[in-house]
C-alpha cells in the first residue's frame, strides 16, 4: 500500500502481535490492527474465527499470551488495556462495549439502566451516597446533568418516549439500541459492538446504520464492529479488519476487502479445479 | 383484649430487631447470591463492642445518657462494619470464581471463628447491663391489667422505622444503591460499565453490618444480658425472617422479622413457652412449601 491510510496515520487503538492460545488451540494468532477515531472499523471473518475473542481481550476477559492493546488520549496518556482490570478498561481507558445476547439489567428501568453507566460522576458526587441521601446541592445537579446525558441519548436511538418503563419490556430492536445508548452513556473513546445487528429485522438495522453513523459523525470516537450482516458492513464501515483462524487476512477499505482474493476463499472456499491448474 | 394489646407491642419490638438483622442477609444474598452465616456473629460482636465501649464511656465519666449512647453507636458500628468488611475480604472474596457451596462453608467457619474468639477475649459468661433507658407510657388499664409501651421499645421502634425508609432510599434512589442492584443482576456487565464490582459488593457488606450493629445495641439495652451465643440464636432467627420475606427483598425481610417476632411472641404468651422456636421455624417451613420464594420474593423465571 503505497498511500497512508487514514487508521495508520494516528490511531485510537493499536493492536500489537496480539496472540491468544487455549491449551493447542490458537484462537488469535499475531494479529496487529489499527483503529482511528471517527471511523468505523469492522471485523469480520468466518464464524469461529476469533473475533469475539478479540473484543475479549479488548475489555479484560482474557489475558493475551502476547502482543499490545494500546489505546491513546487525547491528552497524550496511553492506555495498555492487556494490563488493565475489566472495571478500569471502562472507567480509565473509557473503552464501552456490547453483547452478542443482550445483558441489559432488565429489572430497572430504561432511564436508570443509562444512570448506571454514569454511576462514577455520581458516585464522586454523592460524597458516598451520604449526600445523595441527604439531596446536597451538589448531588442533586450531577443527578440532572445525568439524566440529561441519559435523555440525549434516549432521544438518539429514539427511546426517550419509553424511559421509566422495564428494560427487559422493550422489544428486541429497541433493547439492541438500548444497550449501545448505554455504551454510550459511559462517554467512551472506543465503542466495541458485538453483532449489534443479529436478530433484527431489515427495518430495524437500517435504524442501526442510521444510529452507528449518526453516533460517527457526532461523537470524536472510534466504533470498532463484529457483524455478520454483509450489507451493514460494507454500508457503514470505513475500515474492515478480516480474521480467519485468528490470523488477519486482509485490511483495507471495503473496496478493498471486495476485491480480495483471499477474502472470497475464505468465505466462499478455493475453486479447486483452478488450483490445480495452477 | 389487653393482654393481646400487650403482646403485640412486644412482637413488634422483637420483629424490628430481626428485621434489621435480616436486611443484612437479605442483601448480601441478593448481591452475590450466598449466604452469610456469619452474619449473626457480627451482630454479636457489635453488641459487645457496644458493651465495652459503654462502660468505658460511664468510667471515664461521660454520664449523659443520649451522648453515651450516640458515641456508643458510631463507634460500635465502625468498628463492626470493619469486622464485616474484614470477613468478606478473607473468607469470601478470594473464593469468588469458586464454586457455590465453597464460600458457604468458609460463612460457617467464620462463624465459628466469630463465636469462639468472643468466648475465649469476653468469657462465656453472660454479660448484664442494667437499665440505661427507662420509663414508659400506658397506654391502656383494665381490671388490674395495664398495657404499657416502654420508652427502650419507642426507641426501637422508630428507630427501625427511620432506617428502614433510609434504606430503601439508598436502594432506589441513590447511585450506590442503583449500582447494587446492577451487580445483582449482571456483574460481568455492571464492570464493563465501569463499577467497581468489588467495591460495590464490601460496601454491601459494611452496610449490613452497620444494621446490624444497630440491632446489638437495641438488643443489648432492650434485653440487659448479652453472651457469646446471641449471635447464633438471633442471626438463625433472622436469616429465617429474611428466607421467609422473600431472601433478596428488602421490604420482604422486615417483613419476615415482623412476623417472625410476632408468632414468637404470641406463642409465648398463649402456649407453651418453651415450643416459641418450633413456632417460629413451622411458620417458616409452611409459607416455603406454598410459596417456595417467599412471602415478596420474585419467583424465578428460568428461559427456555
């Protein structure tokens, strides 16, 4: 590649050599990508090709046996993510993230399920709760600042008519949307999705494309992606990382990644025949 | 008519003291999903820490009844939120990606740890304290019968009260509280969102043993003797009160500790005193076999 491409030329997030084994098996395998702010970053690959083990180590589940996550500030501070506990990795490094099974906390509301992502302004606020119970001024202001963030976001994904109602009430498609306001409640620098499209139906992920770019263009973040739906990647993704067997195959641009040869055998197979000509 | 009056201010004042004791297991069950059964323990070593930290105060001449015990209560309750606190960071923390039945098991070992230190530092004698709040106010006089309300049983009673409307505001409202109830639904997720689970789950456990430190010095005062074995008696009582409410429903245990001090004590007074814990734990097993998750508690709903 002879021009820079925009993800190299000053990236959010720096993966390193990452490589990850089970025992025999090595679900990530020397993988190094670059993810910039304000794009969209897709993974994509076959199924069990390691991608969600990506976002696992990502956010703290596992430990890689090699290899840096390194996710860089605005104010200069670099963040090892591979060093970090699951809790610092959001409140620290601000890295938010989604499911492929929706884990909404389904017994609260709506509202409070956005209040909860921003539990750590409150909970400084809140002078330990001893404040909150008292209603001190200056809890009582972050709680509206709060709700506010929250609202924005509601009225973003179009929730905002649903707010005090049970998270788990919601239908499906609106819980998907629930979740990344969620995400985005806790202010990240990185937002991970996790097939945010499975399950819905064409209406409700054109929704999503409309959501994830709205988010691209309002919000100085980069989105890195898992999705199997073809037509949302290639629709919304400025960059696509593709992973099979835990090795990076191909990473480009999505005109990229259509043209590439080896992107096609690994989704459709070698044509045999032609090989052996070969 | 009188005597039943009687009877049921004397279950409510016992029901409020389980109560208390059982928010305590309720929560701790709510939020990771064992049971703490040193918990009645603690409640014993805070009515203790009350005891000495009493006599000390009258020795070193602080006689003023409603200072002494002020200070009384915030030192017993910070020094037995730092037992509780301590409990959960030995016993049951570093067994928390063990298997379910590994913490129960160290709960009871810490009980017994509990229970023995108390005997061999405190004696196993019973330890008395004369009556510190006295007075009381009838209420009602019949043929000789009068029906009294103490003021110990006023304090005891709005006591609870007021921390059991702090509590639930807690709970609802505020950030920690709502934080809470986020680790008891998910806690993968509640620290992907940035909580610090660990955190959130000893604050549970210092907010438990905060109550029940409350509870000591009302026992301690309201009952005059305390020894080292009030906190397996009470602490079985009301982790009884807290199984029957519904475990994990906060309005549920002080519920169940109601109901609990009311049967003890009406059967105390009508039938035979010695079957009041047969009462009691009957109760128990019958609401079980028809409401298996309790009188408040959320049956659960397993997916398919």
């Amino acid at each position: 590649m002879s021009d820079q491409l925009s993800w190299q030329i000053d990236p959010v997030l720096d993966v390193q050599n990452l490589t990850l084994a089970f025992g025999g098996l090595v679900a990530i395998d020397d993988l190094c990508f670059q993810s910039a702010r304000r794009e969209i970053t897709a993974i994509i690959g076959p199924n069990g090709a390691g991608k969600t083990t990506v976002f696992n180590c990502l956010t703290g589940f596992y430990k890689p046996d090699r290899g840096v996550i390194a996710l860089r500030h605005d104010d200069g501070n670099q963040y090892h993510l591979e060093r970090m506990a699951e809790f610092r990795i959001n409140n620290r490094a601000s890295v938010a993230r989604t499911f492929q099974n929706i884990r909404l906390f389904t017994g609260m509301s709506v509202l409070e399920n956005l209040l909860v992502a921003q539990h750590q302004k409150l909970m400084k606020a809140s002078g330990m709760t001893i404040g909150a119970l008292l209603g001190l001024g200056g809890y009582r202001s972050r709680e509206k600042q709060a709700i506010e963030l929250a609202m924005h976001w509601l009225e973003t994904t179009d929730l905002h008519y649903r707010a005090d109602d049970l998270a788990g009430d919601l239908p499906y498609g609106d819980q998907r949307r629930l979740e990344i306001a969620r995400a985005m409640c806790t202010q990240p620098l990185l937002l991970c999705l996790d097939e945010p499209a499975a399950g819905l139906n064409p209406k409700e992920s054109n929704m999503l494309s409309q959501l994830l770019l709205n988010i691209k263009s309002q919000e100085k973040i980069a989105i890195l992606l898992i999705e199997h739906d073809m037509s949302v990647v290639m629709e919304i993704s400025d960059h696509i990382v593709v992973i099979d067997y835990g090795r990076k195959i191909s990473d480009g641009t999505p005109m990229q990644i259509r043209n590439d040869p080896k992107v096609i055998a690994a989704y459709l197979g070698v044509d045999e025949t032609r090989e052996a000509v070969k | 008519m009188e005597y039943f009056a009687q009877q049921m201010i004397n279950g409510v004042t016992l029901g409020s003291v389980y109560g208390l004791i059982a928010i305590g297991y309720t929560m701790v069950y709510g939020i990771i999903g064992m049971i703490n059964f040193a918990h009645g323990d603690i409640f014993m070593v805070s009515a203790f820490v009350s005891l000495i930290v009493f006599i000390a105060l009258l020795s070193i001449g602080i006689t003023w009844i409603p200072l002494a015990l002020l200070i009384v209560l915030i030192v017993s309750m910070a020094v037995t939120s730092v037992y509780g606190w301590t409990v959960e960071r030995l016993a049951y923390r570093p067994l928390r990606a063990s298997f379910r039945l590994a913490p129960l098991i160290t709960a009871i070992g810490m009980s017994i740890v509990l229970q023995n230190y108390v005997q061999i530092v405190q004696g196993a004698r019973v330890k008395p304290l004369p009556p510190v709040i006295t007075g009381s106010y009838t209420l009602m006089e019949k043929d000789g019968f009068t029906v009294q309300i103490s003021n110990m049983q006023i304090a005891i009673i709005v006591t609870t009260f007021i921390l059991m409307i702090a509590f639930s505001a807690l709970i609802s409202k505020t950030s920690l509280g709502r934080c809470q109830r986020a680790c008891e639904q998910d806690r993968t997720m509640a620290a992907l969102l940035g909580i610090n689970v660990d955190r959130t789950i000893s604050l549970t456990f210092i907010m438990g043993a905060g109550l029940a430190s409350v509870a000591g010095l009302m026992y301690l005062l309201y009952y005059g003797v305390i020894d080292f074995y009030i906190g397996f008696v009470v602490g079985i009582k009301a982790f009884t009160a807290a199984v029957l409410g519904g475990i994990g429903s906060l309005p549920g245990a002080m519920l169940g500790g109601l109901i609990i001090g009311l049967v003890e004590t009406f059967w105390s007074a009508y039938f035979a005193i010695g079957y009041k814990d047969v009462a009691a734990f009957s109760i128990l097993i019958i609401v079980l076999i028809f409401l298996p998750s309790g009188l408040l508690g959320k049956p659960e709903v397993e997916k398919i």
